[in-house]
C-alpha cells in the first residue's frame, strides 16, 4: 500500500487534541507537560475555557508541590493554546481526536481533518467502543488512522492502548508508541475490536454487575463492597459504571455485543432505563447511586440507602466456635475467631494433622508478633484458645460449628449429617463454600433452618469480606446471627441468595475466562493482557497472575458451576483452560500454569 508517512516518524513537537472534554484536557494536560505544543480544539468555547483552567489548577498544584518551577509553570501554560475552529490543526503532526463515542461525529471529525492536516500528520482516535477500521476506511488516508486510547485519568493512568487496523501503517504504530513511551506510559499494541483489552474484559464484568442488581440478587451497596474487599479493586463496579457514564457504557456494550453476540456483552436492560432517563452517573448527579451535585464525587442518601436505625433480629450467643478442616482456609479462620476471643476448636481427620494446622496458626501468630501487630503475650492467648482434635465429637458444646473441607458436595453432605448428630440443639452449622449449593448442605441435615454460608475470602486473617449466604430455608435470627459474628471478628459482611458463585465469584470468573479466549483467540499475549488490567483497570494482579495463584484447576471446577448454573454459552470453560489442566499444568502450585515457575 502506498503511504503518504515518512519513513522517519515526526517526532511530534506540536499535536492537537480534538475534543476538550475530561479525558482529551487530561491527555492535552499530560502532553503539555511533557512539553510537546498543544492545540486544543473544541467547538465549545467555554470548554475550551474549563481545559485552560484545569491546566492552570494542575500546574499550580506542581508547583506547590515542587514538581515544577514558577518558570516551567509558565512555560507550560505557553504550550497550550486552545481553538474552536478545526483548522488549528493544520500544523499538527498528530491529531487526537477525543469527541463522544459517535461514528457520525467521529466520522464527520476525520473527514474534515483529511483536508486540513498535512500530508504525513497521524490521526488517532481515542475511542474505546467504535472500530478503527472502519473510521479509517472512511479517511481518504486510512494507512495513518490509528487508536490510541488513553485511560481516566490520564494523567496518572500509566496504560495507553495502540490500536492498528489492517489498513495502518507500521511508521504510524512505531511513532505513536515511541510518544506513549516517551510520556512516561506503558503502550500495549491490540488489535482492532471493541473495548480492546482493558475494556473488552471490564465492560463484560460492569455489565454483569449491573443485571445482578437489577435481578435484586444483591444491593448495591453490597455488590461494591464484595469486588472491593474480595478481590481488592479500587472501586465496585456500580460506583464504577457511575464515573465512567452509564450512557457511556451502554454505548461500549452496544458495540461488544455487535461484534461477539454473546449474551454477556447484552447491555442490562438497566443501563438503557437509566441512560434514556437521563441518569448518566456522577456527571447527571444521580445514576445507581445519588451524588450531591452534577460532576461531584460525593454520594448522598437516597431511597435506596439502608436505613442506619433498623433494630437487628435477635441473634444466638456464639462463645465458642468449631472449624472442620486442616487446610489454609480452616486454620485461617480458626485464628480469625479465637483473636476475637472465641473458643475454638480445630476438628481435623486425624489428629495430627488438627496439630499440624494448630503449629501453622501458632506460626502465623508469630510473623503478627515480628510485624508489631500484636504482642507475644496476645498471640499466646490467641492460640491457647484453640484446641485441636481428631474427632467431630468434640463439637458437642460448640455454637458455631463451621466447616471448611474440600470443594466437593458430597464430602460436605456427609459432614453435614454427622455435624447434624454431633452438634447441640440451636448450633448454628456453616459452610464456607465458595461455589456449591448451601441447600444441599442443609439438606443433608434434620434442621436447615439452621444452616447458612459464610464464605471467608483467603487469606482468611486478611481479607475482610466474608459474603453470608442465605436460603430458602435459613431462620432469621440465624442470618442475624451470621451477620453479627462477622462484625465481632473485623470481617465486612455482605448478603447474597444461594446460587452459584455467589456475588465476588459470579462476577470474577467469567472475567477471568474471558482473558482466557483473548489468549487462546491470539488476540494479545499473557503479559500484555495482565499489564492492561493492572494499569488501565487498577487491579492489583493481571487475571493469568491471579488464575496460577487461586489454581487452574480450582478456576475450571469454578467455571463448570457457573456455566451448569446459569446455562449460558458466554459461560462455558475456555477450552485452553481445559487443556491446561488435563495437563497437570495447575499453577504455582505445580511450577506451572499459564506461566512457569522457579522452585517446583
């Protein structure tokens, strides 16, 4: 193909930025900082007016903290200057263009541009939803349209996302990242489909959140608080869909869906009611939360808050505490109860393996002790709570019998039916299942009204959610009392039904799947995939990091539930997935899994 790009890239002393909306001042911010000329352009002048200001704040902020002199302030200020006519670009040797997620207005935009810019200007479009292919093969130079989608914040966002279509050319791509690179930001080149990576893997786990409100499976307040403290995420996917603009993803999700037709892209028939109602999220004041000013980030009261003054229904008195199990997670929480001042009593198959699991908890102790969280004193009180034992028998006095025994529903079930002869009249019996049917569990008893789910997240001394699992048959005062055990340990609870994967895993597998079909679809590689969600979606682990830790055969037992569930094809394991764990490849566990690993 013939191009009309140099073979030596411009080294882009001077770019324009169409569209002075949050993210195009953002990046004009980033860019002008770097000391590049800016040209911003909007057709609204006083957005042009709230770019300068925001510029002027940022770089005042820099100095005060002593990131710029009072002369590179105002050397700065000198760099930006702002236009609402598109023919300021006309010098430019990039443009980027930032302006609503429209074809017709985006189209309009390069259209126009084509007889503006000079012959070898780049033009990058910011989009996130909409092809790049198909905006460049309206271009009349198609080989120099390409993608380059920033994140918000873009000043402190380190991710930007090089889009290439067939039709661009390789100069364009080499130029485009050498600026990325030369921001201070880490480029991951992808290829042309809707959302990328970043998106195409958020959007699909933001819509998911959004239906699981709508079906009042969960509220909103607990939906948020669950990915936060279960997964540690910067923000629950609710508050997330406010900042980002429900309008905004609905439009995203429109153009997934357009492209894959898999039903999880579907856009939630919420997003639509809210969208057409005019409540976008944080910038109309009111989405799924209420906000006490257009643009604020400050939620208020509403309708739908909890009321603060609701009397509890009276609980059950839980002094002492049984756990069922050996293993991290029972240890785990064994220590969780007795630093609470429980009584615990660690109940495993054989005794010395309740010994072992008590020596782990005493070693666990000791690394509180060494890190000044605790005194010698405190963690020998702690685990002179705890006695361990080989026999469920043991559990005769207990008010809490809890277990945590291996995933596997008829292991449970039989445990169930000898906590149900062991344990005393009014003991509450505890599953801490991340996946299986709490009702199985309780069925297996003669008194499921006094079964219920507590599933602790692992590390169990760390994580703060445990997600209190209710069924049809669970008494009130035994939630009450769920509720209010968690409380007294430090744990956050949030209340789901009883289906599968509950609130966190419902929503977090399928995303991990997803990552999963990128791999397998050649779409972009592990690290590119892992660095994307770490960098533009503030994970603190990329999903094929996270997938080898928690186990890839866990994660496909996961998937299977899920998929058996909800019967949904979006859902089905990943065939890779699959592969990898006939393999033997599990994850770190075994040295190997989507990465391979020293030490094994």
């Amino acid at each position: 193909m013939a191009t009309s790009l140099s073979d030596t890239p411009s080294p882009f002393t001077t770019i324009a930025v169409v569209g002075l909306g949050t993210m195009g001042t953002g990046i004009a911010r980033v860019l002008t900082r770097a000391g590049r000329e800016v040209v911003g352009i909007d057709i609204s002048e006083a957005a042009a007016g709230r770019a300068v200001a925001a510029l002027e704040a940022a770089c005042a902020r820099a100095v005060g903290r002593g990131e710029l002199t009072e002369r590179e302030r105002a050397e700065a200020l000198a760099r930006f200057r702002t236009s609402t006519d598109l023919a300021a670009a006309a010098d430019a040797s990039l443009v980027i263009e930032v302006v609503p997620e429209s074809y017709e207005i985006k189209q309009q935009v390069f259209q126009a541009l084509d007889g503006i810019v000079r012959p070898d200007a780049i033009l990058a479009t910011g989009t996130n939803a909409l092809s790049v292919t198909r905006l460049a093969a309206d271009s009349a130079h198609p080989e120099r349209v390409l993608g380059l989608h920033f994140f918000n914040p873009a000043p402190a966002m380190k991710l930007v996302e090089v889009v290439s279509s067939v039709l661009t050319a390789p100069t364009a791509v080499a130029a485009v990242t050498d600026l990325a690179l030369d921001l201070g930001k880490e480029p991951v080149a992808v290829g042309d489909r809707p959302g990328f990576v970043a998106d195409g893997l958020l959007f699909g786990y933001l819509n998911q959140a959004a239906a699981m409100y709508e079906s009042r499976y969960a509220s909103r307040e607990d939906i948020d608080a669950a990915m936060q403290l279960g997964c540690g995420l910067p923000m629950g996917p609710l508050a997330l869909l406010d900042l980002i603009g429900i309008d905004t993803a609905r439009t995203v999700l429109e153009a997934m869906y357009a492209a894959s037709h898999d039903r999880l892209h579907a856009p939630a028939p919420i997003l639509r009611q809210l969208s057409e109602a005019g409540l976008a999220g944080r910038k109309s004041g009111r989405g799924f939360y209420t906000y006490e000013a257009s643009g604020s980030p400050t939620v208020v009261r509403d309708a739908l808050t909890p009321p603060a003054d609701v009397v509890p229904v009276p609980g059950r008195e839980v002094p002492s505490v049984g756990v069922a199990g050996s293993g991290t997670m029972a240890s785990g929480i064994a220590e969780v109860f007795a630093k609470a001042g429980h009584e615990v009593i660690l109940a495993a198959r054989t005794e010395e393996k309740a010994r072992a699991a008590r020596a782990r908890i005493g070693t666990s102790l000791a690394r509180s002790v060494d890190r000044g969280r605790m005194t010698a004193e405190e963690a020998a009180r702690t685990l002179d709570r705890i006695r361990a034992t080989g026999s469920l028998d043991d559990f005769a006095e207990v008010d809490l019998a809890l277990e945590a025994v291996v995933e596997d529903l008829e292991v449970k079930r039989q445990l169930f039916a000898s906590l149900d002869k062991v344990c005393k009249p009014g003991a509450i019996l505890a599953t801490t299942t991340s996946s299986l049917p709490v009702i199985a569990c309780a069925r297996a008893t003669s008194r499921p009204q006094d079964v219920i789910g507590l599933h602790f997240f692992n590390p169990a001394p760390a994580m703060k959610l445990v997600e209190v699992v209710r069924t049809v048959l669970t008494a009130d005062d035994v939630h009450a009392t769920a509720r209010t055990v968690c409380a007294s340990v430090r744990k956050h609870p949030v209340d789901c039904g009883d289906r599968a994967g509950f609130i966190v895993n419902a929503l977090l597998f399928p995303y991990l799947n997803n990552a999963i079909k990128m791999v397998q679809e050649h779409y972009a590689s592990l690290d590119d995939i892992d660095a994307a969600m770490k960098l533009g979606g503030g994970y603190p682990m990329g999903p094929f990091e996270l997938l080898d830790v928690v186990g890839l055969d866990v994660s496909l037992a996961i998937e299977k539930v899920l998929h058996r569930e909800f019967r949904d094809p979006g859902l089905a394991p990943a065939p890779l997935l699959e592969h990898l764990v006939a393999a033997g490849c599990l994850g770190r566990k075994t040295g190997r899994g989507f990465r391979e690993y020293a030490g094994r």
